[in-house]
C-alpha cells in the first residue's frame, strides 16, 4: 500500500461482512450477522498481500465505530474482534461477550 492510498471501510450487507478496500482492492473482511443480542462478528482475514500493515486494527475500527454509531451492540465471536476490543476500552459499553459455550 503507498502512502497516497488511504484504505476505505464498506458495510455490504448483501454479503454480511465490512469490507476494507484499498486503491480499488478488497483487502479484508470482517464477517457481521445480526443476533437477538447484537450485530456478531464472527471471522475477519486481511489478504496475505495486505498483512501488516495495520488493515486488520483500521477495519476493526471501522466495523465496530459504525456499528456503534448505528445503536447495536457489539457480539465479539471472531477473536481479532475480541482481542480488538479488550485493547481498546472505550468500546466496553457497547460489547455484549457471547457464551463461551456457544463457540460460533
């Protein structure tokens, strides 16, 4: 990724996943279906070509920060996803932790 190439965050609901997209590339996924509980995140990979380089925290970022914003509670199935927001408290009211039982 150049520096000139800023990653864009698209929520495709047709497919049930955030998108990270950079110059006209899909780079990573993170997998949503809703639940009685709140929008479940349940998988995310960032492309191998795209790995570290931070995609993988923006669309963490991005996929939580909308869904926040859209008054759903956040169900952190994924690990990325859970490990995203055990990092960053700021999302702590927003996150319902799932049965450890029900394993997604």
């Amino acid at each position: 990724m150049s520096q000139t190439e800023v990653p864009t965050i698209v929520r495709n609901d047709a497919e049930g996943q955030y998108e990270i997209w950079v110059g006209g590339t899909r780079a990573g996924i993170a997998a949503f279906h809703s639940e009685a509980a709140g929008t479940a995140f349940s998988h995310t990979v960032v492309e191998e070509e795209f790995g570290g380089q931070g995609l993988g925290s923006a669309l963490a970022r991005g996929a939580l920060d909308d869904t926040v914003a859209r008054g759903e509670t956040i169900v952190p199935y994924c690990p990325f996803i859970a490990a995203y927001v055990r990092r960053h408290h700021d999302y702590d009211s927003s996150v319902h932790w799932p049965d450890p039982d029900q394993g997604r």
